[in-house]
C-alpha cells in the first residue's frame, strides 16, 4: 500500500504577491500581473508584456545572516521557502529533529549568473570573477543554497525538464513520500526573470511580442501569437498523511496521483496532443478515479499558437467537455519552473472560498479549438478534485491530480 500525501503548506513569490489567499482573490478579481519589458531596446527587442516580481526584497524574508551567497533564483526559492515552512508549522524545532527535504524544479536555474561568470572571465580575466558567484553556477545551486539557510537535512534534488520541472517536482516528491523514503518534503519550482532567458525565448519565437504588432498572451484566444515571460518562486509542503496527523497539521489537500509523457516531434507546429493525453490518463489512473471525478483543470494554456490548441484537444479527448477549465497565465504569465506549482496553489484557494479565477482576456476563443467549458469570469465551485496541467516547449507533458482531504 503506497503512503498517503497530504499538503500541509505552501509559499510563494509572485508578480501578484506573496500570500496565497490574496494571490488567489487578485486572480479572481482578473488582476493583470504583467507589466511591460522595455530595458532591453538598446539590444533590439521592443517593449512586449513581462512578469516580473518588482517589489520583491530578499531580507523581508531571509533575517539573520548575509544574502551575498544567494543570486535572485536562491532568493525567490528560499523566500518561497521560509513561507512554506511557516505555512506548514515546519519550526525550526521540528526541522532540528526531522529531516525535511527539498526537490526543486527549474527551467533555466541560474542563468544569468552563468552568463554574467562567463562574460567577465572572458571580458576581464579569470582573476577577476567571484568565487562565489561561481558557486551559483550549477542548476542546483538554488536547491542547495535553500537547504543550507533553512538547514533542511533531508533529501536534495533538482529537476530541470523545462516548464514542467516545477510539477515534475511535486511528483517526485510525493513519490518520495509514497515509497517511505521521505516523511516530508519542499516541493515546488523557481525561475528569475533576466535577459538572457528573454532574449532566448524571443528569438525561439516562443513570446508574444509587442502589442504593437498585434502580440496577444491571451490562452486559447484566436488572437493569440506566444506568452508572456515573467518568474515567480513557489513551493508546496509534502508530508506523509499519518505523521501530518500525528502532529496536529492542517491538511490543506492531497497528491492523489502524476504522471509524465514526452513527444519527441521536433517543432511545435509539428507535434500533436498524444502525450499530453497520455499524461492525463495515466494520472488519473495513478490517483484511481475516473474523468468525470475531476470537478475542474487548470490548463498550462500561455498564448502558444500550437500547445495550447493541443492541450484543448487532449482535454476533449479526456474529459467531460463541460468540466471547468481555467488559466492562470493570463494574468500572472509564464513562469516557467514555478507555473505548475502556483497553478496548484491557486487550486487549493480554490477550494477553500469556491470560486475559480477565469480567463482574463479571452474575447474570442480561437474557432480550431474543441469546445470546452472556458471559464471567462469567475466562476463559483464547489470543487474536491482538480487536474493540473503543465507543457514544455519540447514535448513534455505533466499533470498531477489534487483533491480535497474529505474525498475518499
């Protein structure tokens, strides 16, 4: 008999906030989280739609010790982190005496600390650069640097499969705590906002561009041409059921079942919705229940062209086509590791105050998509189970199932 995982916690740092309550009643509210990008027209690129967590300030969070060990992926991980942990009840009496794990998600890790290492070794000489920096070098630099601050002694992992990393995370770890291996775990996703990745994507014609020129994130609308960058730091935690009792914990839902697939098509255009079906089915026979026991999705849906359509057709394949579907990225963007995570975040709000956020934006739903119930407005929901769905650019596919700890 695999073990039961509960959610007892989660923290976040996002471009609509960092608590979970208000973060959930701004996306109801279709609060736009999205600013405009125009530092980088000295390189070429117009002003086009970014997310970026401008208030954020590291030592709110993280008191008590130097910060210079951190660049801003270890902050918004860490930041996440220490408010998981208060969420969860973790003290730092409980995390002396438990070992507390940590499995992070990441697209890109510490990419533009990579690249600012790279340029000035090249650019000024190897003397010259921060042995410290170089430290934040490796994709599990943020993972490492967390553990270390939160002196969380359990297992350490990081998980790069793109976008879905972040989900793919979750899954792991509750895999962890299934098999015995862990008691409780840090599970969730970060990825910063910086040139590099911005520069990347644009030229891989993956963002939406300038408004300007017709650019449009808006998931499953007809106008839409790509998404909208934008980072966020987001963590749930993970604790096997039993002990989540014993302790008195709040259980705020559970991991009832994962799964992942991969279409190895080579572009986009290319690729169908056959792995994002498989994905989904085998989620839901992992959590043992059937299509019409899932009471809402939360698509991946960013304003692609290409996935976005095949996720429709995956989920009209799946699914009951009346069952609510939402996306989050509308308003908050592509943030990459951390998406799936804040996307589950947002369905346990859900639950809590029954109402899941719409669409925001979507005016037209593109006439090549499968009709589906697209939630535009806020819609009221008394929801016990939920589907999340997460894409790479690359052809992976992830979707977890979260439920309420009442269904049985």
């Amino acid at each position: 008999m695999k073990r039961r995982v509960a959610i007892t916690g989660f923290g976040l740092i996002s471009s609509l906030g960092d608590s979970p309550s208000l973060f959930h009643q701004q996306l109801c509210e279709g609060k736009n989280g999205l600013g405009q990008i125009v530092e980088y027209e000295a390189q070429g690129f117009e002003p086009q739609p970014g997310g970026r967590v401008v208030s954020f300030a590291a030592e709110t969070y993280l008191k008590g010790r130097p910060l210079r060990p951190l660049d801003r992926t270890g902050k918004l991980f860490a930041a996440a982190a220490k408010l998981a942990l208060e969420s969860s009840g973790w003290t730092a009496e409980y995390l002396a005496t438990h070992d507390i794990g940590v499995v992070l998600g990441t697209m890109f890790g510490s990419m533009h600390t990579i690249s600012h290492f790279d340029r000035q070794s090249l650019v000024e000489g190897p003397s010259c650069v921060s042995p410290m920096d170089f430290s934040n070098t490796v994709i599990n630099s943020a993972a490492a640097q967390t553990a270390i601050w939160h002196k969380l002694r359990g297992i350490n992992s990081t998980i790069a499969s793109g976008a879905t990393s972040g989900l793919m995370a979750i899954g792991y770890a509750a895999d962890l705590i299934q098999c015995g291996q862990q008691m409780a775990v840090l599970a969730g996703g970060a990825d910063e906002f910086c040139f590099e990745a911005f520069c990347g994507l644009e030229r891989a014609g993956l963002l939406c561009g300038p408004a300007s020129k017709g650019g449009c994130a808006v998931p499953f609308d007809g106008r839409r041409t790509g998404m909208a960058l934008a980072e966020a730091g987001a963590l749930l935690a993970l604790e096997d059921w039993d002990s989540a009792q014993a302790r008195g914990a709040s259980v705020l839902g559970e991991i009832r079942g994962h799964a992942n697939a991969y279409n190895a098509a080579w572009n986009q255009a290319g690729r169908g919705p056959e792995a994002i079906i498989r994905a989904m089915q085998c989620a839901l026979e992992d959590a043992k229940l059937s299509p019409s026991a899932i009471d809402c999705i939360s698509a991946s849906a960013n304003g692609s062209v290409a996935d976005d359509r095949n996720e429709a057709r995956a989920i009209g394949t799946v699914f009951n086509h009346g069952v609510a579907l939402t996306a989050i990225k509308s308003m908050i963007g592509e943030t990459l590791g951390a998406a799936g995570v804040l996307q589950s975040i947002d369905f346990l709000e859900t639950m809590r105050n029954l109402t899941l956020p719409g669409i925001m934006g979507l005016e037209q739903v593109d006439r090549e998509l499968v009709p589906l119930n697209f939630c535009r407005q806020p819609t009221f929901i008394s929801a016990q189970a939920a589907l999340i769905s997460s894409l790479g650019f690359d052809g992976h596919a992830c979707s977890l199932i979260i439920t309420s700890p009442q269904l049985a």
